[in-house]
C-alpha cells in the first residue's frame, strides 16, 4: 500500500506555522488554520464547544513537545545545563571528573627515639635504628575517632630531609647523651582504607563494569587479581596505555642515587595493559569500567583495523575466522585487558567531608603503623622493638580543607576549564604550571620561566664563545689588544661577534622551549635543580607537551641581595622593638615563596610596609646591595645594583633571575634613630 505524503493531502497552498512555542499560540493557530481551509466544516469556537476540545488538546500537546524539546537542547549544553547528572556526564566528556568528597589536609609532626652510639664528640644517633614507615600510617582523632588520617608519604627517619635531632635524654654519671629525639614531618588526609572482593563472571568479556555504591570515596588506591596479585592500574580512559612508575632513587639504579637526598623516587612510563578507567555518577557513586581485550589474543599478530578486516591469518588455524569477525574490535586489548573470570580486590579511600576538618592538637593516637625493615640487620631486638614502641605524633596545625562533593556550578566551571587545558601544555603559563605541579617527591622545582627560543639574547658572548673554534678564534684577537693596533683589533672583535651572533639567531629552534630552573636545598634556599630532578622532569613533560615541542632545561640566575635601612622611631617608643618588628616585615617581603623570575624590587613598597609599623616616624634610608662569592655561602653571580636602579624599582636581569635574600638574620641590617 502506498503512503500518501502530508505535502500532497494538505496540498501546496496551505500555510503552516512552524515558530509556535506555547499553548495559546499552538491554540490560536489551530482555531485560524480551521477557519480558513474548512470554515463550511466548523465553525463553533465557543469555549464549551466539543471542536475546542480537540482544539486545545493539540494545543496542550504541542506545548508539552516543545517544552521538552527545548528542555533537551538546554540540558545537552553544559553552560545552560541544570540537572545534575546531566551537568556530571558532560564534565566527564569534557575530560573532568567530579569530586565525590573532599578531604582534610594538615602536616603531621611524627617522633622516634634513637640510641645513641659513640662516646665525647663522636656520640650521635645510631643509624641503624632509624626507623622506615611506609606511605598509610593512621592516625585517629582524640575527640572523634571515627575521623581517621593517613600519611600520603613513607617517612624515612634517615633521611635528612626535613629532620630535627635533639638530645632526649643523658647519662645520670657521665651526662653523655643515651637517647636521641628523631622529629619528622609528613601530610596526612583525611581518609580510611576499605577494601572489597568482586568476582567477574567469565561472560563479563566486553568492557565489564564494577560499581561501588559508598558515596564518600576519595580515590582507588590498588585493584590485584587474587591468586596472582597482578595488579590494574588506573588510567583517565582506557585509550591510554601507560602510566607515570616511581622506582626508588637507590644505588642499583644508577650514578642518580647521588641525588636521593631530594629525589628520592625516578619517574619513569610504564605501559599497562591491565588497566581501568573509573566514572562518577549523579548519585555520587563511582563504576569501574575495564578494557574488552582477552589475553589469549595477541594484538601484535592480528591487529582489528579497516585494512586487515576480512583478511585470513596464517599463524594458527583456530584463529582464521578472527579477522572476519566484526566484533573482534571489541575484544581487542588496546583498551586494556578484561578481567573476565577473575576475582579481584579493591582498595579505595573514603572520608573526607566538613566533619573531618580537625583542631591543633587533635591526632595523637596512632592507630596503624607498618615498617620496612631488615631484622638480620638489627643486633639487639628488644631494643628495636623499644625504638618502634616509642613512635609519637601530633598535629601543630589543624587539619583543613576537608568538605563535601563539588556543588553543580563547580562542576560547570571545573569542566569548562579542564576542556581548555585539556591536559596539554600548549601556552607558556601551560608549561610552567606542569612543571610546578611535578609531585615533590620526584625532586622539587621551586622556579620556572619558559621563554621560546631566541626570544632572550642567544648571541651572547658566552652562546657565541661555545664553539671550541671561535673561543680560539676570539682569544687571538684579544691578544693582538695587547701587541697590536687597538682600534682595528677592536674592530674586528665587534665584526667577529656581530656575524657569530647572526649565525646564533639564524641557528635557534623555532620549535624549542627553553625552560629556566631553580630548586630548593635541604634548607630552603634557592639552589640550581641536579640531574635528577631534570630527568624526572622530562618523562613528566613527555605525557603533556606537543609532539614537536623541544624542551631546552636551563639554569635560571640567583642574586643573593642584602637589604640595609634606618628608621625614625617616635620617642615613646622602644627603639628595640620597633626595630624588631621592622626586620619581621622586610624578612617577610622577601620570603622566597613569594618571589618569582623577572620580578623587580619596589624600594617605595619596602619604605610603606616600614613606615607602617607602629612606632616609626619615618623611612630615611633603605638600600639594596648585591652578595656574592660561593665562600661566603651565596651564588657567584654578580649584579650591578644602581646600574640596574631607576627611580626607586631595582630591575632584573635579562637573563631570567630571582632576587633571594639567602639568610636573613644576617642580611637584613637595620638602624633605628
């Protein structure tokens, strides 16, 4: 039977209108179109009339449709979306992933004691006994034990990092010292580790998903196949294939062991086929998807794609018909290897919300704690067990940070700004934020300026003087200064270098990066970033940067500076104090956290943050002065303050440098009049 179409049963001269969106339009549309192609047909159009019955059940229809529509084309755009698991899918299709819970965050202070060894100058802590906790100690809370924290960290007492030694107890007689006070300080969140056993069926085969229904968790910590404690890791999407690994920074992994002090773990890419992918949902519960592969297919061999669909293999005859299977996409382990028939356990950590934002002095009960050590090692095991028996703790800040779940409008906002980002480093602020969000534990980068390169002078004398030949070329003429004719050897030194720098700048990649560095030392202090540190660094940028992104790693400049000022104090007033407090302020101004590469010293700031200190009258002097020369404990490198002055700002080098004041107590020199 064939079907007539609407364009010839309402013929060509009938008018329809197609922009109504309401009920009164729909109705009033539908009274006009009766009047006019079927006035002899109907005419009543009384309220009570059975035809406006019809009539304004169209209409009520038709609102309806369009109000759904244009709820659905609202609801499918994230900026206008309004219902949250709408709002939630979105932001995981732009690349976010909502947070469930948020935890608190505070630093722990952890205590051991230590026997001493040794007698007269030589007595010090045994290093034998130094203690080696590993990352999840737990600590509870005093006034709430359902809070628990755990260490993010492993604290490794013989590690000098952040360590404090002080005497903890003597020897009645001789008052040598017996024991040792060890302090150490580590971050713990607010969080408890759960774990739970699923088994997957064996016809589970095809991207197979696991749901954990507590609506509190803060992350999955470990997924291992029991039986063989294979372990699945997890990835942002099941498209990706390998991982940031972190191997100890020991002596069996290379002339990087040197570093371990800073650095104690080396990042490496690991690639992963058993992997996983997790997705939050609308009632803030979270699935666990894994790949569709199957182990017992060896994707080197038969690789599903649009030129080998259909093609015969010749390696096996069981495995003919695999190519023409078109369902073969899906059990292809480029997407990670399913876990059909395993049964796998789940750690993953809850906790977190408002409840979980502690005092001071709150967590002091441990309530798990877990050792490497090595009791061959350990010649005297009660007093071993004595020094672990004596691990103490506490919190001398409180715990913070700890809420609730992203609300709608922070998923909007969070999502939108990760599908900018996209987790690629593109922009110059791109690059500098990876770097600074490389974890500490990889070596610390405390300073970064990315500058394209040849944006700052590559043609200097010492770029141009790195060729052996021209260093030797150079070095002739600045003989023949002294021999010979001044002026023409002058010349020829400015025409030297004038070509060499054209080739310099002719020579610069226009797809290189140079990146300045600059680290912290075990005391805080700006230090040039080692070996280590770079080489971490680079397998962290290798995820992030643009396939044709050269990365040049530089050494930014220190300038060790020194401040000296006089103030006016009113006369009643105490001069001692008021000075006291005038050098709190400057230290503060020049903490080295707030100072970055290329920022200039404002002389007129300094002056205003000393004129409000109370009790000064006036700000008659402030100078800056340049420290320098490795003897002394500060940088090498040079700096023509007043040359670099104008007016009252103390300007940078072009070279990208940071002002430091590298110790404080001492240089910062004030005289109160």
């Amino acid at each position: 039977m064939a079907i007539k179409s609407s364009k010839k049963d309402f013929g060509n001269n009938r008018s329809v209108n197609y922009v109504n969106k309401d009920f009164g339009a729909f109705r009033q549309n539908l009274i006009d179109f009766t009047k006019v192609y079927f006035p002899d047909s109907y005419s009543d159009f009384n309220e009570a009339s059975p035809g406006m019955v019809f009539i304004e059940m169209a209409s009520y229809i038709g609102d309806v449709l369009s109000f759904y529509q244009d709820a659905q084309l609202k609801e499918s755009m994230l900026q206008h979306a309004t219902e949250r698991k709408n709002i939630v899918a979105l932001a995981q299709t732009m690349g976010y992933k909502p947070k469930i819970t948020t935890p608190a965050v505070t630093t722990l202070t952890v205590y051991q004691l230590v026997p001493a060894t040794g007698v007269g100058v030589n007595n010090q802590p045994d290093s034998t006994y130094y203690l080696k906790i590993k990352e999840g100690m737990e600590v509870e809370a005093t006034t709430n034990s359902s809070i628990i924290f755990r260490t993010i960290d492993a604290i490794d007492f013989e590690s000098p990092t952040d360590r404090d030694i002080t005497v903890y107890s003597r020897n009645d007689i001789t008052g040598e010292p017996e024991f040792y006070l060890i302090t150490k300080k580590t971050k713990a969140i607010s969080a408890r580790l759960l774990d739970t056993t699923v088994s997957v069926p064996l016809s589970d085969t095809e991207y197979p998903t696991i749901s954990l229904f507590d609506n509190n968790i803060i992350q999955i910590v470990s997924i291992t196949e029991q039986g063989t404690n294979d372990r699945w890791y997890e990835v942002p999407y099941l498209g990706q294939e390998s991982i940031f690994a972190e191997i100890p920074n020991t002596v069996p992994n290379g002339l990087l062991s040197q570093y371990n002090n800073t650095v104690p773990y080396i990042l490496e890419v690991q690639k992963v086929p058993k992997r996983f992918s997790t997705r939050v949902n609308s009632d803030n519960t979270i699935d666990i998807q894994f790949g569709a592969g199957n182990t017992n297919y060896f994707d080197e061999i038969i690789l599903p794609n649009s030129k080998n669909i259909g093609i015969g293999t010749t390696n096996s005859i069981s495995r003919l018909g695999t190519p023409i299977d078109p369902s073969n996409f899906l059990r292809t382990s480029t997407f990670g290897v399913s876990p059909a028939g395993k049964t796998l356990t789940i750690k993953y950590l809850v906790g977190g919300g408002v409840e979980s934002n502690v005092n001071v002095g709150d967590l002091t009960t441990l309530r798990r704690v877990e050792y490497e050590e090595d009791l061959l090692a350990i010649s005297n095991q009660a007093l071993y067990q004595l020094v672990k028996e004596s691990i103490a703790v506490e919190n001398f800040e409180p715990a913070a940070g700890g809420r609730g779940g992203d609300t709608v409008e922070e998923i909007r906002q969070n999502a939108l700004a990760a599908y900018g980002s996209q987790n690629r480093a593109v922009t110059r602020q791109d690059y500098v934020v990876r770097a600074l969000s490389m974890p500490e534990r990889y070596g610390s980068v405390a300073k970064v300026y990315v500058s394209p390169d040849a944006e700052i002078d590559n043609g200097s004398v010492d770029s141009i003087l790195a060729n052996p030949k021209d260093l030797a070329e150079f070095t002739n003429l600045i003989d023949r200064v002294k021999d010979m004719d001044r002026g023409q050897t002058q010349k020829e030194i400015l025409q030297f270098i004038s070509k060499r720098k054209t080739n310099v700048v002719q020579n610069n990649n226009p797809f290189a990066i140079n990146m300045y560095l600059l680290g912290y030392d075990l005391n805080g202090k700006l230090t040039t970033a080692n070996a280590a540190v770079k080489q971490n660094l680079k397998t962290y940028l290798s995820e992030y940067r643009m396939l044709t992104d050269v990365v040049n790693f530089i050494d930014g400049y220190i300038i060790n500076i020194g401040v000296d000022f006089e103030i006016i104090v009113y006369s009643n007033y105490n001069k001692t104090e008021v000075l006291t407090k005038c050098l709190t302020e400057v230290g503060n101004y020049f903490n080295i956290d707030k100072w970055t590469f290329n920022k200039s010293i404002n002389l007129s700031e300094i002056e205003l943050i000393l004129a409000n200190v109370e009790g000064v009258m006036s700000v008659p002097k402030v100078e800056i002065h340049n420290l320098f020369g490795e003897d002394f404990g500060y940088s090498n490198n040079r700096y023509n303050i007043p040359q670099a002055t104008v007016g009252k700002v103390i300007y940078p080098s072009l070279d990208p440098a940071v002002f430091e004041i590298k110790y404080p107590n001492k240089d910062i020199k004030g005289r109160a009049l």
